[in-house]
C-alpha cells in the first residue's frame, strides 16, 4: 500500500510541475481584428436571405397545391 502511495504522490507532483511549468511558458494572446467597413451587401444580409427563403418556399407550396388542383374529381359510373 506504502508504494501504491508513494506512486500517485510522484506522478501528482509531476503532473503539477508540468503543468505550472507550460503555464508559466505560454505568453498571453491578443487578438485585435479592426475592418473598415461598417455595412454588408443586402443580399447577404442574413435577414434578407430568411425572406428570400421564404418566399421561395411559398412559391413551391403553391406549385404544389396548383399541380394537385388540376385532377379531375369526377366519378364515372358504369
């Protein structure tokens, strides 16, 4: 039981050298990004792309429901 110990307090310790030491390693990252352009295009704009979205489902729904409305309900009896 004493080595069973004696082997997780080493590695623990390891671990934590190791992991202070990358810490400590790693300089801080700063990322800055700055466009010069304030306004997008309307036809990317993500609103405008939902309505046009829209709007073409619509029309595919009405295509469907026209190309169904052309059947014939008429029944001929014998």
């Amino acid at each position: 039981m004493r080595f069973i110990k004696a082997m997780l307090t080493s590695a623990s310790m390891l671990l934590a050298s190791g992991v202070t030491a990358l810490a400590a390693q790693d300089p801080p990252i700063k990322v800055d990004v700055h466009t010069s352009e304030s306004h997008t295009v309307w036809y990317t704009d993500p609103v405008w792309l939902a309505i046009g979205g829209a709007v073409l489902l619509l029309i595919v729904v009405l295509a469907v429901m026209a190309a169904r409305g052309r059947r014939s309900t008429t029944t001929v009896i014998r």
